[in-house]
C-alpha cells in the first residue's frame, strides 16, 4: 500500500506500520514516522482506518494519505 506522511513530504510503497504512544511510524528503508497523535486513542483510530482501506480496496492502486490531528 502507497501511504503519504501527514507532513505531505513522504510518499512510500510499504509493507509494515506500527503505532508507539501516539505515533504511527512504517517501516521502509528504516523506521519512518507518518504520523503524530495526541493519544494513542486517535493513532489507532488512524491505523483502523488503514486498515479498512487495505481490506475493501486494491492497496497496490491507492494512496492514502495520513490525516492531520
């Protein structure tokens, strides 16, 4: 799946997210963060979200872009 950084300035093929406190990082060429969140209540609301988009879409032909707080 094709994910953009809530920042705009990433855009990466990649095949791992995680979520540590608030923060949704992807591994890719290292450890990159995506995203940051006040709880981890909201990051993980993000990454269900993810998620949803994986299982209902083709994840090779879509972007999803990491929405801000």
């Amino acid at each position: 799946m094709w994910l953009r950084s809530q920042n705009k300035l990433m855009l990466m093929q990649i095949h791992e997210v995680h979520v540590t406190s608030g923060v949704i990082n992807a591994v890719f060429c290292g450890i990159n963060r995506l995203g940051t969140y006040k709880t981890l209540e909201r990051a993980m609301e993000v990454l269900d979200d993810i998620q949803s988009e994986i299982m209902n879409c083709n994840p090779v032909n879509n972007v999803y872009i990491m929405p801000k707080e």
